[in-house]
C-alpha cells in the first residue's frame, strides 16, 4: 500500500526518491524536510563530505499547495559534489583517462562482493550505490512519513546509547529526545553530556590513530496505538518490519526490539511487562517496557523501542590489507574521503525508517485515500479500544 525507492550514487547528479500510496491533503513543509537532512548531517566525527553538501530537497511531484495529492511523490536531493565528477562517472562514454577507478576494496564495505557478483574490475560503481550518501533519499522520505504520523499524534526519534564502549546506563525519556532533536549543535545526539563528552573521547581516540568507530542508536516512537502489525503470518509481525527496515541502512549488523539481550540473560519473571488496568482513565496499563511496545508482533500501546548495532565505518586513513583485482597481489585498501564515527546521523536515517514502517503499518490498518478518511477510521478505532 505504502512504498518508496531511491535512486542515484553518491558522486552522481543527485538522488531521488518515490513514494507512493500516502493518502491527499497530508501537510507538507519543505523546511521540516530539510531540518530532518541538516540533522542527517550533523555529529562529531563526521568527514569533509559534510563540508561540501548542504543537502535540500526538491518535491517535484505528489504535492502541490504544501499538501499531497495522493498521487506519488517524487524527491530529489542535488549532490553539489557532482561538479568534481562529471568526467568521473560520465552517463555516455566519456576519456579513460578522467576515471577513478577503485581496485583496492575494503574490508567490511559491498567492494569486493558487489565487483564479483556484477562483474566489474573497478570497484566504482559498485561503492557509488552502496555508500550511505543513498540514506540522504531515504531520510527525505522518512520526514513525508513523520507528517503523516503525525497527524495521528504519533512521532518518532532517536538518541545515541553507544559510542565504542562508553555507553549510556540510563533509559530515556521522550522529552529528552524532544528537546535533542530541537538543538543547534549536534555533538554525538547522547541525552545526558558527561556521557556524550565520554563518548567524544573515544572519537578523539579513533581520529588521532586513523581509525573509525560505531556504537548503538535507538529510535523511540511515541503515542503508537495498540494493534498495528499482525501475528497471524510472518511477513506481518511489525517487529520482523521494523528489523529488516534497520538493518538495510549500510554499516548496520544487528537489531534490537526492546531489551533484547537483556531479556535473553534473565528469567521469564523478570522479563515480562506485568498487565494493570487503570479504571478512571478505563485503559490498560504495563508495569515496564522491556519489550519495546510489541509483543506477538503486534503494537501494544506502549512506545516502540527499536536499536541499531553500527559497526565502526568500513573505510580507514590507515588502511587494511587488501588484494588489487587487477594484479590479484597484496595491496592497501583504497581510501575514499570518509567518517570517523556516524552514529548520529544513523539515529536520524533509523527514524525515518521506522517513520516508514509505521507509515505502512498505519495506512494497512486504516486504508483511506484521503486524510480525513483515514482519520475517521482511526478514530473509530480508538474509540472501540477506549470502550473495551
């Protein structure tokens, strides 16, 4: 019901994105848009790409008169970079000689694995496409889906739990997160500032020594309604949704819905979200949160809590060892202007795909190819869960 694609390379013109099946008359503003790319950006840690690129979006179709359409919107975001490449990565057959070609792949990145299964010698156009500069399409089409939820008063966020080792002991809470994405400056997006000052060191550590490092993200969504997803097939189980979505962003190996892995090392007993029910407000209650608001891959009223494990980024000042494919001898990986430590902006790339996923999620339960249709049956829905 509810679908996008992105297309475009990182040193190509631009990006572009579609999305398709958002109902008409959601409120759209350009300038929330580019808020969510500028916070995109932001961090210590990040490289010189970020000194180029002052990412805005153009809406060139599904929006007219600051509202969609119903029709399908389609997105571009310009790489101002692209002046630097046009003889580089020319659409027609441009001089040989102009070519980058990477024949040094690294560690960790699609280089090596991308070039064999697409049968190229130069690694280019497969890091092109796989580079998370792809991520700039996706957030655009994250902020579209944030309008929507938010016309049903659910918003979604994100903070840094993690930064190497240094780690956050602490839950947060979504006015913390409110009042994050509402700053300025972007240091490492951490809720709590002697933790993220530890965290700035471990950065200061991997720049002085050439290395890069990762950490954990968590996208909170608040205010979700109870019932989205299913647990009848699965395909449908939100949580298996929500996984997949996060770990498609590139550096992200692994997904956490709740306390996972705390709840794997402790006894049933200490794990479960015990059930009240308040009679003055007539609703249903939980005395925590451990399964990050889905249970039996369903929503169940409580926020929704879903991590990101990011590796430390793939490409190194101080390279790796590595094997040139021409040569096929032992060679240094090849190195491309890159971060040191990503993780805030990953948080910011999580929410928009939990945006999506929940945009989806919404729009499956409560069809309507208008705003006003939707909402007249999503609150004909809450009304039946108020009354049960």
């Amino acid at each position: 019901m509810l679908r996008f694609e992105t297309a475009g390379e990182s040193h190509g013109e631009c990006l572009v994105a579609t999305l398709t099946g958002l109902p008409s008359g959601i409120p759209i503003s350009l300038d929330a848009v580019n808020r969510e790319l500028w916070r995109r950006q932001q961090g210590f840690g990040r490289g010189g790409r970020m000194k180029i690129e002052t990412d805005t979006v153009e809406i060139v179709a599904g929006v007219r008169h600051s509202k969609t359409i119903g029709s399908p919107i389609a997105i571009i975001v310009r790489n101002k970079d692209w002046k630097n490449w046009t003889e580089a990565l020319p659409v027609e057959d441009g001089d040989e000689e102009k070519r980058k070609p990477v024949t040094r792949p690294r560690p960790g990145h699609a280089d090596l694995a991308g070039a064999i299964k697409y049968n190229f010698q130069d690694a280019r156009y497969i890091l092109e496409r796989a580079s998370a500069r792809e991520t700039t399409a996706r957030v655009a089409v994250g902020a579209v889906a944030k309008a929507f939820l938010a016309e049903f008063g659910i918003g979604v966020l994100s903070h840094v739990i993690q930064v190497g080792d240094v780690r956050l002991e602490r839950n947060a809470e979504w006015q913390e997160l409110v009042d994050l994405s509402q700053r300025s400056e972007v240091l490492l997006g951490c809720v709590d500032q002697e933790t993220e000052q530890r965290m700035k060191q471990v950065v200061d550590q991997a720049y002085r020594t050439g290395d890069t490092v990762g950490g954990i993200f968590e996208v909170m969504a608040h205010n979700v309604p109870p019932g989205l997803g299913s647990h009848i097939t699965w395909d449908t189980r939100l949580d298996g949704r929500l996984a997949q979505a996060i770990v498609s962003m590139q550096a992200v190996k692994g997904v956490e819905i709740g306390f996972a892995a705390e709840g794997a090392a402790a006894f049933g007993s200490r794990v479960q979200d015990t059930i009240h029910y308040n009679r003055e407000e007539r609703r249903f209650t939980r005395g925590a949160n451990r399964a990050g608001g889905i249970e039996g891959g369903m929503t169940n009223g409580q926020d929704v809590l879903a991590r990101g494990f990011l590796k430390p980024i793939s490409t190194l000042r101080r390279p790796l060892e590595s094997v040139d494919l021409g040569t096929r001898e032992p060679a240094l990986a090849a190195y491309e202007r890159s971060d040191i430590c990503v993780v805030p902006a990953a948080g910011v790339i999580g929410e928009a795909m939990v945006a999506i996923v929940l945009a989806q999620a919404v729009l499956e339960k409560f069809g309507g190819d208008s705003l006003g249709e939707t909402r007249r049956n999503f609150e004909g829905y809450m009304e039946q869960v108020k009354n049960f």
